[in-house]
C-alpha cells in the first residue's frame, strides 16, 4: 500500500498515530469492495480551507468534514483525494458524543467508500454507507486492540 495512499497536512496539527495501520486497513477495504487503487491523498485541513474548496468546485456555501474527488475514469484503478477538515471533525466528535479519533477515522472510510463507488444521497444509501463505515471501523480498531 505504501506510496498508493499518502497523508498530508495543510495548517492543521493533527496527532494521526498509527499510518501504516490507517493504510493497511485501506488497502482490506478496497480490496474487500473489489476496486483497484492507484493513488490516494488524503489532506487535512481546517474549515476555512475545505469550505474554499467547497465554493469553488462544488458551488457549496457551507462547511463540511469532506469532500471527495475522482480523478479516474470507470473501471481504472482509483485515483482520488479526499480533503477533511480536522475542525469539523471535531465538532462532529462532540456534537455525537463519540471520540475525535473514532470520528476521523469515519469520515476516512467514509471518503473511501465514495472511491468505491458508494453514495450517500438517498436514506437508503446512507443507511449503506454507514453499515459499511462501522464495519470498516469495528475490524480496525478490534485489529489495534489485537496488537
């Protein structure tokens, strides 16, 4: 997996322990939904940041924890970024009283599953899309408590 998925930082000071983990639990879940990566960049960032990004390409006035996009035509190996913001990872965290670091690694496989094709427009897609992030998330951290 090493080089195919890759973090980055853009003025945000994120403690995002265990890489390698992160990366190999990718690399399960792109195999287990059966799609090819190619490359992965994963950006945090701050709201300011994401919410520019949000205006110009996507025409959206708000904020949000991410945005996914697409590089590869169908049926390619996945080309993709996904752009989190570390600020509204954490007001989420709050406001669902769970934990910052079970929240950013949601919104993580959440953007991945977009790669694979997963929607999360309808309430029945979100329903999908959720059953698929806490699966992705339960074999993740019961594979760290393994070790």
């Amino acid at each position: 997996m090493g080089q195919q998925v890759q973090f980055f930082f853009k003025n945000v000071h994120l403690n995002l322990s265990r890489r390698k983990e992160i990366k190999e639990q990718l690399a399960g879940l792109f195999k287990k939904e059966g799609v090819k990566i190619k490359q992965i960049s994963i950006v945090f960032c701050s709201d300011k940041f994401l919410l520019e990004i949000n205006r110009d390409f996507l025409a959206h006035h708000y904020y949000t924890d991410i945005i996914t996009f697409h590089y590869n035509q169908k049926n390619e190996p996945v080309i993709g970024e996904l752009y989190i913001s570390a600020d509204r990872v954490k007001e989420n965290a709050r406001n669902l009283g769970t934990t910052f670091k079970e929240e950013i690694h949601r919104v993580i496989f959440h953007g991945c599953l977009h790669l694979c094709g997963y929607n999360d427009k309808s309430s029945q897609q979100i329903k999908k899309m959720r059953e698929r992030e806490d699966f992705y998330l339960r074999s993740y951290f019961s594979k760290l408590a393994a070790k």
